[in-house]
C-alpha cells in the first residue's frame, strides 16, 4: 500500500544505475544490493532499504536510481558504492518484500 510519509533528513548508501523509468535494471540490482549489505558501516535503520529514484537534467527517461540503506554516518562507502544525502520532506512509502 502507498503512503506519504514526512521525513527528516537521511544519508544513504547503497548501489546505483543510471537507466530509464520501468526499467528491467531495477529489479535485478536489488539482489547484488542485499548481497553486499553487511558491507555497510553505521546502519540507522536496521531491515529497512530505500530505493532512491532522481530524474536527470530535463530528461524524464533519464533515471537515477539507487538500492540502499540509511546510515548514521557515510565516512566509508565500499567500493562501487555511492552516498546520498536526501533533504527532509514528504516521501511517498511502501512495503515490498525482497524474498518469499
């Protein structure tokens, strides 16, 4: 079910692709996300991931999207991740379930 959510702001880490909306790209990075999660250093919310999605400049079919997870601090991101600091503000949010 979707929801919106006020949040404060986060840091995350996690894996990006750049790709375009409704992409096949984005289901399989998830699997190579959870497989690397304990890589991560100061998680702030434990089994909670976030999927991040910006647009590019001007391009609605250029898509930013990231797998990650919140952390409390984002001094060491392992190699072949990114970190994102995202401003507070009103979120959409839903649950989806990552195995069966």
């Amino acid at each position: 079910m979707l929801k919106t959510l006020e949040r404060p702001a986060i840091t995350v880490v996690g894996l990006a692709i750049r790709t375009r909306p409704m992409s096949p790209d984005i289901p399989v990075l998830w699997p190579k996300f959870v497989a690397r999660i304990d890589e991560i250093e100061n998680l702030s919310e434990p089994r909670v991931s976030y999927g991040v999605m910006r647009h590019g400049s001007g391009d609605m079919e250029d898509l930013h999207y990231m797998a990650t997870v919140a952390v409390s601090n984002a001094s060491r991101i392992p190699p072949g991740m990114e970190s994102l600091a995202i401003p507070a503000g009103t979120y959409a949010t839903f649950r989806y379930p990552l195995s069966g």
